[in-house]
C-alpha cells in the first residue's frame, strides 16, 4: 500500500491547489459585472458559418434575427458547400424578418485553412465595417437581448466578449458526459484567468465570440489562424498577444441545439481535436493521460483499497480528494439543470476523457484526425 498512500497524498495536495488556485475553474457565475450601456451603440455583424445545418436552422436561425439590439445589426450566413439545402432554408426563415439577412456562398478552400475558419473569413469580408462581429455557430440559439449583453460586456474596454453556451442533457449520454466536458474545458482554461489582462490564458467558446473588428485586424485577421482546428481557443490567444482584452463566461442565454443521440456522437466530438489541443505531441499525451488517472481515478482507488486493507494512510487522504473533487464539479452539474448527486461519479467520466484522448491520437496517426461533416483536418503545427 505505500506506493498508493503517496498517490493518494498526492492527488490530494493536486485538488487542494485547483480547488483554492486554479483561477476559481469550478465557480459557474459571471466572472465580471454586467458592462454600461454605451453612449452610441456600435455596428455589429453576426457571422454564422453553415455546412448542411438545413435540420437545425429553424430552431437557431429565427432567434439571431430576433434580436432587440438598439444599434444596427446584420446576419451574414456562410454556406459552406452544403448539399442540403442550407442557404435556401436559410433565406425561407428570413422572410419578414426586422434583421438583414445575406447568405453568401464559401469559396472553395484554399490549402492550409480549416474549414470552419476558411467560412469565417468569408463571412467576414461580406460583412462590411462594423465595430464588433459576432461569430456565432449555425447551431446555437440566443436569448431575445444576447447582442446587446454582449457589447455591454465589451463597454469596459474588452475586445473579444465570449459566452459557453449551455449544451443539450437529453440523453442520458449527454447527462453523463456533457457537463463534464464544459468542466474539463474550464480547468484547462479558467475563466477568470482568460479576463485577467496579465495572465497567460487565453480561450474562447466558438459558439459564440464577439470581438471588435478593429483589434482583429491588428493581431493580423483570421489568416494568423487559418489552420487552427480549435478556431475559438486560437482566437482567444490571438486577439491576447496582439494586447486585446478578454471576457470568457458561462451563460443560459446561448443554447447549443446540436444533438449528440448516440455515445459515438460525443466520443467523436471529443476525438476530433483532442490530440490537436497537445500539439501531436506524445509527451504531452503521456502526461495528460497520467495526470488525469492521478487527479481522477487514485482518489477512489485509494479509498476504496485503504478501507478494505485497513490503511487509514490511503483511505484518509483518497476519500478527502475524492470529495473536493466532487465538491467543484458540483456546480457544472447544477448549471446543466442536473442533481449534484451525480458529483462522485465524475472519476468513472474522467477515464472515459482520457480514453478519448488516445483514441484521438490514434486516429490523427491513422489519417483520419479532424474528421467533421466529411472533412479530415490537414495536420498543423
């Protein structure tokens, strides 16, 4: 049992430090106040990059248009090679609509850009010259006053204001794994610390990102990105470096409609870029692998084993873990709409992440990394 009470000991001493300084990861409220209203409302774009999101379209699309925004706001509407009939959906939902809507047709790829930001720089140049864009996803849906919360947020002098939509728990797939993923993303990335100008993080949540055109265009434009496949992340870090400041928050108001009815679906999501966000790195995923099996699955091994082995040296500081762990994944749970009571199950999901972790990286080493929408990400470093 030694080699087990020091990892246990040691897993402890790890969530005593993210619990107390790690940026307050596990806090889900805002991490700022709500911004003033501005003496002029600026112009903004919303830029939606679609491909074959014709099925979901009616649940999003007419929410966009149905903004209350007291300055002037426009939709610009990518269809990015669909074969479903994505942009003539999108113009029937439009029809009588008080906001502007164009849809405007991807050029074909060039080599070197990922497909999702190659339909975001496309939104961009027919969006004209507003103040702010919002790049949004065809999948998200907003509350009536989003835009105007979201330029408030920007009032006090922040340049990229992005809100982590609340993702669908039907399932009980979804229920299992879907707040967990929005934690995982929260540890990696602190909200708080994404908002703190001298701190190192930077992140932001795709479906939703607001940021001011002209800071954009100074950290070099969507071509500084052009082969990232986590776009939101690289965003983030972009518009950082270039001295822009960063708002990063959780928010009932923005709602993914995407659907993920089977486990595969999930799994799938999180292959896809998993092993991108570790650099193709082997080291990188050694350790990550090793440190989640620390943090996650040694607190109950440990006090389950000291408990029937009579060590209280293994027990004790297994079950503390344990239930600090479970104490900051508590309030994910609750913001999903879902029973805390579901907290100490959260080491059998962290295996489930780090197993998809590997399989990540076995399918970039297999060719087939990136896959989404009939696409494999070209591999960049």
């Amino acid at each position: 049992m030694e080699i087990l009470d020091v990892l246990a000991l040691a897993a402890l001493a790890g969530w005593a430090y993210l619990a107390a300084g790690h940026g307050g990861f596990w806090r889900t409220g805002p991490t700022a106040p709500e911004g003033p209203e501005p003496d002029a409302w600026p112009d903004v774009a919303a830029v939606v990059p679609a491909r074959d999101e014709a099925a979901v379209l009616p649940e999003t699309l007419p929410t966009l248009l149905a903004q209350r925004y007291p300055g002037r706001f426009r939709v610009v509407l990518v269809d990015d090679g669909s074969t479903d009939g994505t942009a003539g959906a999108a113009r029937r939902l439009a029809a009588g609509a008080a906001v502007r809507l164009d849809v405007v047709r991807a050029a074909e790829r060039p080599d070197g850009w990922a497909g999702k930001v190659w339909a975001m720089r496309e939104g961009l140049r027919a969006a004209g010259r507003p103040e702010f864009v919002l790049f949004t996803d065809a999948d998200i849906a907003c509350a009536p006053r989003t835009v105007e919360r979201l330029v408030r947020a920007a009032g006090d002098g922040r340049d990229l204001v992005s809100r982590m939509a609340v993702l669908g728990t039907r399932t009980p797939w979804e229920r299992a794994l879907v707040p967990a993923f929005v934690y995982f993303f929260a540890l990696l990335y602190p909200f708080r610390r994404v908002g703190r100008p001298g701190a190192r993080t930077a992140a932001a949540a795709g479906g939703c990102m607001l940021v001011r055109r002209a800071v954009l265009e100074r950290a070099g434009g969507l071509d500084a990105i052009r082969g990232a496949l986590i776009d939101d992340v690289a965003l983030g870090r972009l518009v950082k470096r270039a001295g822009g400041r960063c708002r990063l928050d959780l928010d009932r108001d923005v709602v993914s409609r995407r659907r993920y009815p089977r486990p595969t679906d999930l799994w799938d999501m999180v292959a896809r870029s998993a092993y991108h966000q570790l650099r193709y790195s082997p080291a990188l995923l050694a350790g990550t692998v090793l440190g989640l099996l620390l943090l996650f699955a040694v607190p109950p091994a440990a006090a389950a084993a000291g408990i029937l082995a009579g060590d209280p040296a293994a027990a004790l500081p297994g079950a503390a873990a344990w239930t600090v762990m479970a104490g900051t994944y508590a309030p994910m749970l609750r913001h999903h709409g879902l029973s805390p009571l579901r907290a100490p199950l959260l080491p059998l999901v962290a295996v489930a992440y780090a197993t998809m972790t590997v399989d990540s990286a076995r399918r970039h080493r297999a060719g087939r990394g990136g896959a989404w929408k009939g696409r494999v990400a070209v591999r960049t470093r």
